[in-house]
C-alpha cells in the first residue's frame, strides 16, 4: 500500500471530525483578541490593538506573540506592578510573557523570572487562580519538565473544567509523558469548548502524534489560512513546514518556511527549517546561511546539532566540533534556567561523544517522562554502546502503533533498522531501512546516506526454493 493510499485509509473514520473542525473554522478568530480588546466608540469595528494589547491576547490564550509587542507587554506589566503589586491577574500575565519570551529567544534566564512572578501571583491570590497554574503548566512544558506541567495542568483543570485555554498545556504534558490516549482526550474536550485557529493548531499536533498526517496538515493549513496576527500565522505556517518537511516534501517544506519569516522575521524555527530543506536541495551555502542566522537569535541546542551534522556530512570536521561544543555550552544554560536538554543532549552524545553517558542520561529521562522521543534516543544511545538487545525494545516502542509509536519518524526507522541490521536480523532491518527512506530520502544529511548503504550491504532478499511437486 502506497502512502496516499495509506492517508486515505487513515482519514475514513475522522471524516466527520475534519469537517466539525473546518465548518469552526470558518468563523475562528484570534483566540481572546476580540474579548480582550474593547470596540471603538464608531461602532465600525475593532480598532487595531497596540502592540501591548496585542501581545495581552497573545500570552492569556496560548498564542504565540510578536516579539516586539511581547517587550511592550512586559515592559507595560512591569511598570504596572511596581505600582499595584497585589495586582494577581497582572503577575500571572507577566509570567506568561516571561514564558513566551524564553521561548521565542531560547534564552532560559527568562524561565527563573517567570516561575518568581507566577508563584507572587499564586501567593496574592492562592485560591481560584486558574491563570497562575495555566502558566506554571506552560513554564513547565517550556522546560521540558512534563510531570510538573501534568500537576499544574491538572489544577488548572479541577477549577475551570469548561475554560479551553486550560487543555493545550494539558495535552503538551501528556504527550511529553508518552500519555497519548490522555492527551487525545483532552484535545477531544478542547475541540468540545474552543474553536479558532490555536485550537486547530493544537489539534495538528495530535494528529501528527498519532500518524494523520493529512489531518494534521489540512489542521494546519487552516490555522495558518484563519489566523489574524502575523507572529501566530508564522507560527503555524511553521508547524506545516515541520509536517512537509517529515514526509521528505523539500519544497512545500521551504516555502512554508520562507513565508513564515516573512511574516515574522524573528519565526528562528522557520529559518532553521529552511536550513534543512535547502541542504536536502543541495543548496548548502544557503542552507548553512540559514542555520547561521537561526542560531544567531535562537541558539537552541538542536540547531547546533542539525548544523554540526551538516558541517560533519560536508567533510568540515573542525567547523562541525565548533557546532558540537556550542551545544554543549549551550545545554549547560539552558540547565541554569531550570530547562531539560537531555533528549538532543543524549542523541549527541550517542553519535558523536559518550555512548555511555548518553544511556545513563536518557535511562533517567525515561524514568521520569516515558515519551516516544526519549524511547528512540535512549534505544539509539544502547545500540551506540553495543547493547543492541535492550536497544531493541526502546526502538520497537518508538516505532510500533500498539505501543503508543504512531509518529511516522524517518529518524525513528532508521535507527530501529540500523539495530536490527547489527543484530542480523535482516529481513526488518531491510523493512525498517527502506520505510525510513520512503518516508523522507533526505532525514537526515549524515545519517540518510549511511541508510543507503547499509540497505546495499545488506542486498536482496534470498529468494525462497520453489515447492517441488511430485
């Protein structure tokens, strides 16, 4: 059965559900902006917000916001608080901000800042104060820690049941947990109580999680066609990119991408996205301009990582050490702030540092948040340190349906095909490869290629003996 084919089967029983959404989305707005923003005296309509009160909108709904109306917001916020510090709802919108704005930089200083203004608002007003606990949830996605984001997520929950700006936190804690039933729940509640394009982007996410991938690319679609503000448009014309990009889809992943910076010049995500599909293209000296550029105003370590492999597969050894220890260093601050890196950090030393470091590492992230991603980087870190039958088992989880493995994951198969190929287990190593390269031929600029060669090494299937008939 061909992909298209396989799309088609997947969407049959969702056909309902698809139209709900499209049939809301035609009358979304930007979630909150129109209960946020007061009409003008004319009656003609809403005036434009300013950036603050754009921005407002942004942080109360889950959005992503502008940058520079994000520093008047907390600027404004600030200034507000200095005057009126029992002002709750104040304290728990500039932690939003905070929030936002550590994630839109990559700098986790904010984080620290933002948890001391969320829990002053939860100490002016600790009872009843679902904002606190909504952006305490979000703080906590924003770091990766997934357990903390369920307890706060869940708190919010127990006080504002039918408030949907209180489940997108929910669903981000539990998918990082690898609870994708109960986030699939909660997006079902979601879909229930909101509408608009941030809810379509949501649901997205947990299409993609579950392999419906032309649902989520169609949620996608339609969240980017029906949102107002540029920064949140950029925002899901990037998740879209991310979507093409997985199915190997090099230029509908590039111009989603390109159009996301031109919405948004500071959408990093989207430059880091055109790095990938450019170098896929075999336009490296763009590719590697791009990658400069994201990393230049967002340095998450994965771009270092992305960028040192492409420098790495380029024969540049030197320039790709340079990426590596920039990652390094970069994990080290984002550890300060309170953020958890130890996914990208063991994927990288699984590959190109301390197999064993990566498993001890990946083992406690497993322990702690059982997510798919941490079960195919800790199965890849065992393999790296030749421990390929325990690797087995975390790369079957990431990569099988029953258990929760419905990511279509070039990188995942590649890594269960390369285990099985060391175990000589030839047939689903062949299977495994060949489906990481149907998925997307160009995954990965260092490892695609060792895809290909170890699928020549292993060569044909045997042909099995004819029957002998008498």
């Amino acid at each position: 059965m061909d992909n298209q084919q396989e799309g088609r089967e997947e969407r049959r029983p969702r056909i309902g559900r698809r139209a709900l959404i499209g049939a809301v989305a035609g009358c979304a707005v930007l979630g909150g902006l129109l209960v946020l923003v007061p009409w003008g005296p004319s009656g003609g309509g809403p005036p434009a917000p300013a950036p603050g009160a754009q921005a407002l909108a942004a942080v109360t709904t889950g959005v992503p916001a502008a940058l520079p109306d994000l520093a008047v917001l907390i600027e404004e916020r600030e200034s507000h608080l200095r005057r009126n510090p029992k002002d709750a709802e104040s304290w728990a919108v500039l932690g939003a901000a905070y929030v936002e704005q550590g994630r839109r930089t990559a700098d986790p200083a904010y984080f620290p800042k933002a948890e001391r203004v969320l829990r002053t608002s939860l100490k002016v007003r600790p009872k009843g104060n679902v904002e606190a606990l909504g952006g305490l949830a979000t703080l906590a996605n924003a770091r990766r820690d997934f357990p903390a984001a369920r307890k706060w997520a869940e708190a919010a929950r127990e006080l504002a049941p039918r408030r949907w700006t209180t489940y997108p936190p929910l669903i981000d804690a539990y998918t990082g947990m690898g609870q994708y039933k109960a986030a699939k729940k909660s997006l079902d509640r979601l879909l229930e109580l909101g509408s608009g394009p941030a809810v379509l982007a949501r649901a997205g996410a947990v299409y993609r999680d579950h392999g419906w991938r032309e649902d989520a690319a169609a949620s996608f679609s339609d969240a980017a066609a029906s949102a107002q503000a540029p920064a949140e448009r950029a925002a899901y014309l990037e998740r879209g990119g991310q979507l093409a990009w997985e199915r190997g889809d090099r230029e509908a992943a590039l111009r989603h991408f390109r159009q996301a910076v031109r919405l948004d010049p500071d959408q990093r995500a989207a430059l880091a996205g055109q790095g990938r599909a450019l170098a896929a293209l075999g336009r490296t000296t763009e590719a590697l301009s791009a990658y400069r550029r994201a990393l230049a105003r967002q340095p998450l370590p994965q771009y270092a990582l992305e960028l040192g492999e492409l420098y790495e597969a380029l024969g540049l050894g030197q320039a790709a050490r340079v990426q590596y220890d920039l990652l390094r260093e970069r994990v080290r601050t984002a550890e300060a702030g309170g953020a958890d890196e130890a996914l990208v950090l063991g994927l990288f030393e699984a590959d190109h540092g301390d197999p064993d470091s990566a498993v001890r590492r990946l083992r406690a992230e497993w322990e702690r948040q059982p997510g798919i991603a941490v079960a195919d980087a800790l199965g890849w870190a065992l393999h790296q340190a030749g421990q390929d039958e325990e690797a087995l088992r975390y790369a079957r989880i990431a990569t099988d349906r029953t258990k929760g493995g419905a990511v279509r994951s070039a990188l995942y198969s590649y890594h269960r095909g390369m285990i099985e190929r060391d175990l000589e287990r030839s047939g689903p190593a062949r299977r495994h490869l060949q489906e990481a390269l149907r998925i997307n031929p160009y995954f990965s600029p260092l490892h695609a290629p060792r895809a290909h060669r170890a699928l020549k090494e292993l060569g044909e299937p045997a042909a099995e003996p004819l029957p002998e008939f008498e």
